[in-house]
C-alpha cells in the first residue's frame, strides 16, 4: 500500500483551507491531512484527520515554534498554506522549517500584498490598472475626486505590509465622504483611491514553476455571499461565479505576476475589473493563495491544491493545458450553510435546475 503524503495545512478551520482539504480528498494518491488553528472554535470545522491548536501567526516566534514541533512529531512531508499572514511568516522563516514548502520570496509576497506598490509597478510597464492615488492627507482626497470625472471613487486599504489595513473598501460619492471614511479606518497613509469601473468583475489563477506558466483559468464573480454586510456589496466570498474563457486576462493575468516576479513560483491569482467598453483593468494579485472558491476548479477536473503538492515535492506533474483547462460558463453556486452547486451556464439559462451537481460538506458529490 502506497504512504500517505503527510500535508500540514494551516488555518484549517477557515473556508479557504476546508475548501484545500476538499480538494486534496480527490487527490489520486492517499493523504494523510494534519490540520493546525489558532482559534478553538474554528478548528472544530477542521476537514483534516487531525487537528493542533497554534499560537497566531503574529506571534511569529511562538507560531514557528510550535508548527517546528508539529513537522518533526507528525513526520510532516510538505505544508501547504493558505492565507497571508501564515504564508508570510512561513516563508520568511523558509529556511528553518524541515518540510517542503511552496512558498514565494517575502519581497514578493510584501510588494503583492501592497496594492500600492504593485499598482505603480504595473502602471510603470503600461499594464492597464485604474487611476489610483494613495491617501497619504485630506489634500489627497481632494485632488483624486478632482482629476476623476467618473462617480463614485473606490476607497479602500492598501494592503501595505505594516500598515494593517487590506480591507473596508466602500465607493465614495463625494470627497467629504472619502475623507470620514478614512478617519474612521485612522487610514491615512494606508489607503487608496481609485477610479470605480462599472464593469465585469473577472479573475485569473495561474500555477507557475520558476516563471513557467503550468495552467491557467479565468472566472467571473456574479454575485456574493450575504452582500447587504458591506458597505461596498463585495464580501470577498462569491456566491455565484462562472469559468470564462478571455485571452485578454490570461494575458494579463501572465504579464502581472512576471511584472512582480520574473520567476513567480507557486499559485497566484489576479483581480481585474473591467470599464463600460468590457476592457479588463488589473486591481490586485494575491500570492500564494488559493481563495476560497477553489474548490469549483478541483470539481471541474483542476486540482490546483494537487498539483501544488507535486510541484512543492519536486514530482513530475501530469500534463495539463496551460489555458483554458475547464469548461467555458461553468457556474459554481453556494451561500452560507448551503450548496455548493455545479451546473452549466446552458442548463441554469433553460431552467433546467436539476441538472447540476450537488456536493455534501465533505466536497462529494451527491446522488
């Protein structure tokens, strides 16, 4: 009988991760899934045969310390994050960690999660992004919805490593507004304005080995889980979304990541947003992270989580096209407590909704 990879897989309580854990549950090779959380409660929601309670990732010295303790004890073969602030710290201390590991260069990961800084990158090699100001004074503001003609303005976090703010996005419908919006957030400094753009709301997730591109598949985010919570309708957790197949953005998806790492290794995906000519604009690149709705790629026949198992180990990977590897207009359907749901655009548009496939909590599909 074939060992088990032994996978460590941090944040195992939160959606990213269970969505991980679903996907390596069809790996073709058995798993062995260790799961670790910081947060008790959480951590019973764990998918993983086991589970250890760790100190946050913010306490770096203490986290390390014990996720150390856990890969010699549970012989761990690889770890395979999922969020930022674990990935961070994870590849900062890459090289006193004795399992494999598919993480990037903190310079990466800092200059990604900055969209600030990453904006002037792309802006500085004529990639198309929005007009975008970072809202270092009152002054700031002013000039931004002065040189914008185009209403409402996108106020969010910048994301600056050290700053603490990556979020509260809200579109501003005037200058005063923009200003109290980043008093509340004490944000000066840390957030950014930018031009709103009315159109699709597209990403792109990329594989790459060494600046290779393995494979690549676009989406388009249509509606999001319980969006009456955010003052901008965008939670971050899309409830419907559908595979598309648009060259603009794998091309684009390819030239942002090379853009900040000529040699990007490991997942990343792109955000785009595009005008009212249907023109893609990139908004942010997140390293290193599945999200959370990855799952719908492993159901569709891509298992990302998989191959990134593989690619971490230095195995062979099995051939996959580089674009384009699922489906056009696939729909992925969930909401809280419910779902998920796979079905084709085709059958959902004749109202044929008994068509799709139906998958328990464990990722299986229902009969």
């Amino acid at each position: 009988m074939t060992t088990p990879i032994r996978i460590l897989v941090p944040g195992a309580g939160g959606p990213g991760t269970i969505n991980l854990c679903r996907s390596l549950r069809r790996a073709p090779e058995p798993v062995h899934l260790i799961g670790t959380d910081c947060d008790r409660a959480f951590a019973t929601l764990a998918q993983t045969d086991e589970i250890h309670l760790v100190p946050p990732a913010r306490d770096e010295n203490a986290y390390l310390e014990r996720i150390q303790e856990l890969v010699h004890s549970r012989n761990v073969d690889v770890i395979l994050p999922n969020n930022s602030i674990e990935v961070r710290a994870l590849a900062k201390n890459r090289d006193d960690i004795s399992a494999a590991m598919l993480v990037p260069p903190v310079a990466f990961l800092d200059l990604a999660n900055s969209k600030w800084e990453s904006y002037q990158r792309w802006r500085d090699q004529n990639l198309p992004v929005p007009q975008t100001w970072l809202l270092e004074q009152p002054d700031d503001v002013h000039q931004a919805f002065e040189e914008l003609k185009t209403r409402p303005v996108w106020v969010r976090g910048a994301g600056i490593p050290g700053r603490g703010i990556g979020v509260a996005s809200l579109p501003c419908k005037n200058s005063e507004e923009a200003r109290v919006w980043v008093d509340y957030w004490s944000g000066w400094g840390g957030m950014i304005a930018s031009e709103f753009l009315p159109g699709a709301n597209l990403t792109w997730i990329g594989l790459f080995q060494n600046g290779e591109l393995i494979t690549g598949q676009g989406r388009e985010r249509d509606r999001y889980v319980i969006p009456h919570v955010s003052p901008s309708g965008i939670t971050g957790a899309p409830a419907i979304s559908h595979t598309v197949h648009r060259e603009d953005i794998a091309e684009l998806g390819l030239k942002a990541a090379r853009c900040l790492d000529p040699n990007v290794h490991g997942v990343v995906f792109v955000d785009f947003k595009c005008d009212e000519k249907d023109q893609p604009y990139i908004t942010e690149l997140n390293a290193c992270r599945f999200g959370t709705t990855h799952f719908f790629y492993t159901a569709a026949g891509l298992n990302l989580p998989w191959l990134s198992v593989l690619l971490a180990l230095n195995r062979p990977l099995p051939e996959t096209p580089k674009t384009n590897p699922l489906p056009d207009n696939l729909y992925w359907i969930r909401t809280l407590d419910a779902g998920p749901v796979m079905i084709s655009g085709t059958d959902l548009d004749a109202g044929n909704l008994d068509a799709g496939i139906r998958f328990n909590v464990n990722g299986t599909p229902l009969p």
